[in-house]
C-alpha cells in the first residue's frame, strides 16, 4: 500500500510540471538560505575567534593609547618637559606589574619606534621598529625561519642586532641571505641575526589592529632601543609635528592557566587605575573575555540568521498547502470514487500527505545542494571564508519536510472529511 502510494503521489505531481516545479522552488529557496546564511555567519565568526586566540587566551596585553582629554598640546605631567606630550604606560607600571606573585607568569614589555631602514641602495620608509625581551616569541608564538632570537645577554650588553620580518628581509634582500648583512636602521647600523617565519598578512583583526606584524617588524633589544632611540618620539601628522614621551608601548602577560586571566587582568587593572589616576592613557585587552563575547555574538548572529532565513522555509510551507488545496479542489469527483469502492479516511490522507512530503523532501534535497554550493562560491570567487556545518544541514533539511508535512495536514484532512456523494456529484 505505502509503495502504491507512492507511485501515485509521483504520478499525480508530474501531471502538472511546472506547478509542482514552482512549488519546489519555494522550499529549495529556504533550505539554501538557511544553510548558506548560517555558513556565511559562522564563517565571518570563526575567522574573529582565530584571530583573537592568536593573541593568545592566556595573555594580557597593556597598550598606550594617547588620551581623549589632551588634545595635541604638551602633557601637563610632572616628568615631562616643555613641548612634549607624556602618556601611556611607564617601566613604574612594569615593575608593579613584575612584583606581583602569580606561578610562571611571564611580562614582556616593548616600546614601538618608526625608523626608515635602508640597505645598500634599497630604502623602506617608516618600518615599525619593537624594542623587547628574548621572550616576545614565546608569547607571540613567532617562528624563526633563519637564524635565532637575540638572547639575555646581548639585551644586557645593548647589542647592535636586530631580527627582521620576512617581508622586510624581502624588500631590502631580495633572494639574497640577510644572515649577517649590515641594516641601517635610522642613523644606527645593526647586524641581522635572524628573520621571522612569514604569517598570513590577512589575519589582521579590528580586535588586534595594534597587534604586531610578523611580516613588516623589525625586533631589536628593549635596551637596545632605550639606548639609542630614547624614549621621545617625533610623531609626524598631515600637517603637524608632536613630540611624544612614551616610555613603553606595550606590556604582554602569559599566565600558565587561563582561570587566572581574570583574577591576574583585575589586579592589573588596580594597579594601573592607581598609577594613571589623572589621566586614562593605556587600555587593557584580554584576550579570553574576547573570546567569550565573540562566542555570545556568534550563537545570537546565527539565531537572527536562521530566524530570517526560516521565513523562507515558512513561505515554502505555505505554498505546498496553497498548491494542495487547489488540487483537493481538482480531484474531488477522483476522491468521491476512491471512497464509494472502498477507500477509508486514512487512505485518503496518506496519499495527500505522501505528495506533499515528496515536494518538501525533493525541494529539501535540491536546497541543501543549493545551499552547501552557494558558500563554496563564495570562498572560491571572492575569498570569504565560510563554515557549513553538518547540523545546519539536517536542521535545515528536517525543517523543510517537517513543513511540508505539516502543511500538508489540512488539505489531507479536508479531503478525507468529503462525503463520498457529495464528491461524486461535484462537476
């Protein structure tokens, strides 16, 4: 019987082609909506939280940030001069921040300066030069692609070496090897030791866009950079000139365990509210709370995307019991036949609902295909990376013939309560 019905089914919906083609249309544009957007969704979302575990979850960076309140003039802190704008964190901040006792926690600070470099004829304006400790690829996870990191010792002896990013090794080099080649950084000569391994440059984030560039860095001593590059910078604006007093750039923390981010991230706070108490000229990131708020974010985008995306399927539903009430309207007199030899009620609604799952189960099949196609396109022509998932799949798929189904109940019902006489005398 459920094999005979289905045959019908089959029969019945190809009588009329194009009709049941635009019905399949409805359900086939939903399900490729709900599984395209929420790819798309979770794709933008992944990509966020990539970057912000490149930051690592178990850190805590500290950077300067010049106040809102200060405007272009000079700083009216005590410890800076006339002329010159004084902000953001000081080696006063790193030591609170290196006697506190947390198990095998790291500090690494850096100060950040633009120096033009040059080499031979080849000349790179602007490049960003970190002064830092032997420690920064260890928290940063930076590899080494030639050569080494500079150690403690040559930090203690201010030594003239520098590690430089591979694209940097590329503009100056070329094809040729930068091991223990001469740069001229500023008016400084520093001898390359090492060259960091190259990172996609398309990881940058909003979240980290003061984050170090592997690629376009130049690292050099933290004692190095005191040294000889001091600790007042000429900030060069369109149209403007500023000297600026920044005595660090930036303070990162690695925690061995990531349950005490939050404790150690709130002392910190405490400790830098209680040093920069007239003024907020620094900003504390964690890392893992981004984390947690991009996964908040990422389940209520989705719940929005497959909300919108659900209508569809609901418009597709709708249509499959618009299209079956005018066939129940079609096949009355077949209906009056089918009972006065014998047919019962349930005969009648499985064979009405039998045509409406082979419409929501063929119009979820093509959607899913559509669907999973769609974010494919996506990544291949215009590089977005996307995530389909295999729940999104099902769930859209279950949706769609749990729809079909569903509104396939009323037209089967009603013509099932036909009288078999009154069917028979319908013209």
């Amino acid at each position: 019987m459920f094999i005979a019905t289905f045959r019908l089914s089959v029969r019945n919906l190809l009588l009329h082609k194009l009709r049941s083609i635009l019905t399949l249309l409805g359900t086939i544009l939903g399900v490729a909506s709900v599984i395209a957007m929420l790819s798309i969704g979770e794709g933008s979302k992944q990509e966020a939280l990539e970057q912000i575990k490149k930051l690592g979850a178990s850190n805590i960076i500290i950077r300067s940030v010049k106040p809102q309140n200060q405007g272009d003039g000079p700083s009216t802190n005590s410890n800076s001069r006339e002329g010159v704008l004084a902000y953001g964190l000081t080696f006063s901040d790193l030591h609170a921040i290196e006697g506190l006792e947390f198990d095998e926690c790291i500090v690494v600070p850096s100060v950040i300066h633009k120096k033009n470099l040059q080499h031979a004829k080849r000349f790179k304006a602007s490049a960003r030069v970190i002064g830092t400790t032997d420690q920064l690829p260890r928290i940063k996870e930076m590899k080494i692609r030639k050569g080494r990191f500079f150690n403690t010792d040559e930090i203690d002896n201010s030594a003239n070496v520098v590690v430089i990013g591979d694209t940097i090794a590329f503009d100056l080099f070329g094809m040729e090897d930068p091991l223990e080649k001469t740069l001229l950084v500023g008016d400084d000569a520093y001898r390359i030791i090492g060259v960091v391994g190259s990172r996609d440059s398309g990881s940058a984030t909003p979240l980290a866009k003061d984050a170090f560039d592997q690629n376009q860095d130049l690292y050099i001593p933290i004692s190095s950079a005191q040294s000889r590059m001091g600790i007042v910078q000429r900030i060069v604006e369109t149209g403007s000139r500023q000297l600026v007093r920044i005595e660090l750039s930036e303070i990162t923390i690695r925690l061995k365990e990531q349950l005490q981010v939050r404790p150690f991230a709130s002392v910190v706070r405490s400790i830098l509210t209680k040093n920069h108490a007239d003024k907020k000229d620094y900003e504390v990131q964690v890392p893992l709370e981004l984390m947690n708020q991009a996964e908040r974010e990422k389940r209520l985008w989705n719940l929005v995307l497959g909300s919108i995306a659900g209508i569809s399927l609901l418009v597709g539903g709708i249509g499959i019991m618009n299209i079956m009430l005018a066939t129940v309207t079609e096949r009355t007199r077949e209906i009056g036949i089918r009972r006065a030899i014998g047919a019962k009620r349930m005969h009648i609604i499985m064979q009405f609902l039998m045509e409406t799952t082979v419409l929501s189960t063929c119009g979820g099949i093509l959607g899913v295909i559509v669907g999973i196609a769609i974010p494919w396109l996506f990544t291949t022509l215009l590089g977005i990376q996307t995530a389909t998932s295999l729940l999104s799949v099902v769930v859209a798929f279950g949706i769609s013939v749990a729809t079909g189904i569903v509104f396939g109940v009323y037209p089967a019902h009603k013509a099932a309560s036909m009288s078999p006489i009154e069917a028979l005398r319908h013209q």
